[in-house]
C-alpha cells in the first residue's frame, strides 16, 4: 500500500509554485498515514478508551485523595504576603531550571527520540528535512504540553489546600501554567536542536536562565519571562495583565522551534535512537546503575581527561580506596559539580516549604538527595559495574563497600550544607525566622547526608530483579517489584522526617530545636544499620539461607503409589 502511495504521488508530479517537486513530500505523508493505520489495525479502540479513563481516573483519585490525607493548614495573611512578594520568582525559578535542562538537551541532539529506521532511511530521503520532521516535532510539543497540563493541574490541586481560592480557580490555573511551560520547554530544546548550538553554549544559555531567576528571587521583582510564567501561576491570589505577555513570546518560540528544525544533526539523532532504546529496555528491569549509565551517554557526560588538582602519590594500605575515591572527584565533570549543587539547592528549598506548611515538598527533597547519593557514589558504582576486579584482589567485598562509603559521606555532607545555606538565604529574605533555621537546620544535616547515602547506596548494591532464589510466592511479585522501586527513596525520605518534628513542636509551643534533635536519632539509626548491611551482605545473606533451608523437592508419583 505504501509502495503504491509512493509510485502514484511520483508519477503524478506535483510541483510547488516555486518549481519545488511535492511528490517527496506527498509520498512521506502517505507512508506515515499508512503506518498509523498499521497501528491502529491492531489495537481494540474501545480497551485503549477504557486503558486511558482508568489511568485518568486513578491519578485523579490520588491527587485529591493524597492531598486531602496531607492535612496542610490554611496560608496565613502574613504566609500570603510572602507568597504574593516572593512567589513568582521561587516559581519562575522552578520554570528556570525546567527550561535549563530542555536547552541543554537541545544542544545535544533532543528532544526528539526518532526510530533508528527514521534516521536512516526517512532523514537520508530525498524529502526536506525540515517537512520530515516537522510531525514528529509537533507530537512532542503536543506531550510535553500535556505532561506539563497534568503535573499543573496536580499542583494547583495541592495549592488550593493553602492558598486562597477554590480548586475551581487553581487547577484550570495551574493546568494552563503547566501546558504553556511543558510546550515552552519542548520548543526551546527543538529551536536549539534545529540550530545546531554547541553543548558549552547551551550550558552557558542554561545557566544564563537560571541565573536570571536567581536574580529576580535576589532583589524580589520579576523582570525574567520565568518570573511573568510565576505571575501567570500565582493568578488567583493577584492578577497581574502585563504577564499575560509572555504567551506571545512562548508561541514565537514553540512555532520557530517547530519550523525551523530542518538542521538537526543526523548523528545525534541516530545516536539518541540506539541509547533511548537501551534505557527503554533498563527501566523494564529495573535496572537504574544502567539507566544513570546511559544517560551520561545520552548526555554526553565525561570524566575530564586531567584533573582539577594535581594529587600526590596513593597512600598505602587501607587509606588507597579513600585516595582513589578522591582522585575520582578530581575528574568530575563541571556539569556533575553544577547538578549536585543544584540538587542541593532544590532540597534545601523543599525543606523550606515543607517547614511553611507544603508537606508534598519533603518528597521532592528526598528524590533530589536520592540523585544526589547516586552521583556520590560513583566509585562504589564502578566496583559493582566491574566484579571481576575486586575479586582478583585479596580483599574482604563488605569491606571494600564499606571503605568507599566514606569519601561519598563527605560529599553528601557538602549536599547536606548547600541545603542548609539555601535555607539561610531564604531566612535573609524574610521567607521564614532566621532563629528557626538556625536551631532546626543543624540537626537536618546528619541524617540527611547518611541517609541520602545509604538509599543510594542500597540501589546501587541491589541487583537487577530476577528468579532462581527468590523465596517469595509468585502471586505478590507486583507488590514485591513496587516495594523495590520506592525502597530506597523512602529511605531518603527518612532523613527528612526531623522538619515535621520540629514543625509539629513549634505548633505545640514547645522548643523545636529539641524536637528535632530527637527527631534525627531514628534517622541516625537507621543509617547505621544501613552501612552495617553494606559492610556485612553477604554474611547476613547467608545466614538468612541457613535459617530457611530450601524444602526438598517430593519424589515423583510412581505408578504404584498412585
């Protein structure tokens, strides 16, 4: 049917006004016509309805139900205040990084992820490059525009909880912040694909973004069209025309981005096809070592050939694995450094919210210190990526682990204090009492850190799921595979729960620097245990396969018997 397509619009001979031969083009559109109704061929159109409103109804349900079971109080008139003063440049921040990262994924190929057989047969086509790809580039500003449209609606739901107005107001508010922010960010990475920027002037844009952000939070005024989309978000608390603005730049952007894709590299996108596959395949397994792996490569993220700072020569004995995991820092990557303190950042400003009154936020800060531990951990990571080297050295594996948890602690800490420092600045602008962060932060740094650490820690040792040993029945394999994804998140998550201690103290009128000293010794615990399971895993592995011997397995039935 479509070499059919293909010969009739040939022999037909089309032409543009120009002189331009349409039939190329002609003939791709009846290719991807045909390939839909490929598709559409076999899938039941009514299960596909019925697959979509239960996935609609169900992330529904969670996001009333969850916020609901949070328990958050009403805003006060002075917490309002600080919203209406503050808001829109914490917000347009946010809006910042998100664009940051679509540029910097533009400037590396994205974020189209075309099929192999696309980049090599279709873009190598005798057809404008630009018409090829124009379908392809409208399905993702049509995604990213809906992802965008849910995680907004989620958010004014959770905001209707604390801030003045009904869901009415906040969610079609919040719904179409997050379409024009999700389609923004797409055209962004598509104009900068399309434009062929290089990875160090992407970087440059990106951090040109964020720090114009930055700097409207600084001086609390909004002079970024990051700080116009946080007016846009904030609408049903003060409405502010001129941001409206905003949205005639947004569609200027999406619409070059979208026409102007016609220079898109090849190798990149062929590149981009073969790892996106890949990752697809990890994720089904759970894998995560794998997927971090391969997004470095997606990304292009290298260690520096020469280090930052010269070293002397390993020390000896047990103090090499801490000088090697040192010299490994050495060769970070100027984009790793720039992510842990971003990540650093982003926890110390959820703890800031959670403190306000916004208790989602503390999850937030927990998966930033989780991807935080995972890039801490890389040379941990590397020892489990390549066992045949530490086998072939007579060293103890429980103490090899436990020797490369240390140098990552001390990053983790470092994490722990550019959080801790993010709150004090929010404290100097008025966001909440300097004396509270003060006598609560101090005491959020430990565990925070450790526990950080250890869930990382306990991704990374983890193997991918599998058979053979399991001794659990086959028939909670699904709760078992859900409670193995958010392990070791949760485990982050503990280290937080001292904010909500102390928060619950100050409402109690008592002393919240106490509480959150109590607060952290579970956490502390916890964390404890947490490095004794990583230096002792195999010995409490094997005593637990001691203690349940595997059942010996019943003759087969013999005639006789029967």
């Amino acid at each position: 049917m479509a070499s059919n397509a293909a010969r009739a619009s040939s022999d037909s001979g089309h032409e543009s006004d120009d002189g331009e031969d349409l039939a190329p083009v002609i003939a791709l559109r009846e290719l991807a016509k045909a390939r839909r109704r490929n598709r559409a061929a076999r899938v039941d159109v009514f299960e596909g309805f019925y697959q979509a409103y239960l996935t609609a109804f169900g992330c529904g349900v969670a996001v009333l139900i969850g916020s609901d079971a949070i328990g958050d109080q009403r805003a006060t008139v002075a917490q309002v205040t600080k919203v209406v003063t503050h808001g829109p440049g914490f917000v347009g921040l946010a809006i910042a990084l998100i664009f940051a990262v679509a540029v910097r994924s533009g400037s590396r190929g994205g974020p189209l992820v075309l099929p192999a057989a696309d980049v090599r047969h279709v873009l190598l086509a005798p057809v404008p490059r630009g018409n090829a790809l124009r379908s392809p580039a409208v399905h993702q500003v049509r995604f990213s525009a809906f992802v965008g449209l849910v995680a907004g609606a989620g958010l004014g739901v959770l905001a209707s909880h604390r801030l003045p107005g009904g869901v009415t107001e906040w969610i079609p508010v919040g719904a179409g912040v997050g379409a024009v922010v999700g389609a923004l960010s797409a055209g962004l990475a598509l104009l900068t694909c399309g434009r062929r920027v290089r990875p160090w002037m992407g970087m440059l844009v990106a951090v040109a973004l964020v720090a114009w952000s930055g700097l409207d939070v600084y001086l609390g005024r909004v002079t970024s069209p990051m700080g116009l989309l946080g007016q846009l978000a904030l609408m049903p608390i003060r409405l502010h025309p001129a941001s409206f603005a905003v949205l005639a730049l947004a569609a200027v952007v999406i619409l070059a981005g979208v026409f102007g894709l016609g220079g898109m590299s090849l190798e990149q996108a062929e590149r981009r096809a073969t790892l996106a596959s890949q990752i697809r395949f990890a994720l089904t397994l759970q894998d995560l070592r794998t997927v971090v792996l391969l997004r470095r490569q997606l990304t292009q993220e290298q260690s520096r050939p020469t280090p930052w700072v010269q070293l002397g020569p390993l020390a000896p004995h047990r103090r090499v694995i801490w000088h090697r995991d040192i010299r490994g820092l050495t060769r970070w990557p100027g984009v790793r450094i720039i992510r842990l303190i971003s990540l650093g950042v982003v926890a110390g400003l959820c703890v800031v919210g959670t403190w306000a009154g916004t208790t989602p936020l503390i999850a937030v800060g927990a998966l930033a210190l989780f991807l935080a531990g995972l890039d801490a951990l890389e040379p941990l990571a590397q020892d489990v990526d390549h066992p045949d080297l530490p086998s072939s050295t007579p060293a103890v594996p429980g103490e090899l682990r436990a020797g490369h948890a240390v140098v990552p602690f001390g990053v983790m800490v470092l994490v722990a204090l550019i959080g801790f420092g993010t709150a004090l600045a929010a404290a100097a602008v008025g966001v909440f009492p300097m004396h509270l962060a003060l006598s609560v932060g101090p005491f959020l740094i430990l565990p925070a850190a450790l526990l950080g650490l250890i869930g990382a820690a306990t991704s990374v040792v983890m193997e991918p799921p599998g058979g053979g040993s399991d001794l659990l029945p086959a028939e909670i394999a699904g709760i078992k595979m859900v409670a193995r994804a958010v392990w070791a998140p949760a485990l982050v998550l503990l280290g937080l729960t001292p904010v909500l201690i102390a928060r619950s103290a100050v409402h109690r009128h008592m002393d919240p620097g106490r509480a959150a000293l109590s607060g952290s010794i579970l956490p502390l615990m916890v964390g404890v245990l947490g490095l004794g399971w990583l230096r002792y895993r195999e010995e409490i592995h094997e005593y637990f396969k001691l203690a349940n011997p595997p059942s010996p397995a019943q003759p087969a039935p013999t005639p006789e018997s029967s």
